[in-house]
C-alpha cells in the first residue's frame, strides 16, 4: 500500500526548502534501516536526508526519545534547535 501511494502534497516542497535554506534533514523511524532507506530511494528522497535513524540504530523507539535524540546528534544538532515534523 505505501508503494502505491502518491507522495503527500508538500513533502517535496519541505525538502527543498530545507536544502535551500542549509537545513539538515535527518529521517527517525521505528521500522528498521532497510525499509526506510529502500522507501526514501524508491522515492527519490534519499539525496534530501543527511541522516538516518532506525529502530536498528537504538535500544528503545517510540514513545522513548531515543530515537529522535540520536537523530539529533546524528546531525550535529541539539534537540532545542531541531523541529519534528511527523
């Protein structure tokens, strides 16, 4: 089903944005490394994603902040700086 599904309205516009304005992108996800970066390739947004964070890179995902904060650092960011869009 998420194959089939068209890209939602806007994706491609945040993304390049953000890469106009510097921003780094970084992808938090409780499904495991390879689903997501074959789903960002198969979209052709994995060249958007400066980092990617899996269940496969934590012990604890969702609803544990793990996750996000790992990607966070993964982008040589601070958490009071970064914005999650879900």
């Amino acid at each position: 089903m998420v194959e089939a599904s068209p890209l939602l309205p806007g994706v491609l516009d945040y993304l390049t944005q953000a890469e106009q304005l510097g921003l780094k992108v970084g992808v938090a996800s409780s499904s495991n490394n390879d689903w997501v970066e074959g789903h960002l390739r198969r979209r052709d947004l994995l060249g958007y994603v400066d980092a990617v964070t899996t269940r496969d890179d934590v012990a604890n995902v969702k609803p544990d902040p793990e996750l996000f904060l790992t990607a966070v650092a993964r982008l040589s960011s601070k958490p009071e700086r970064a914005v999650a869009i879900e």
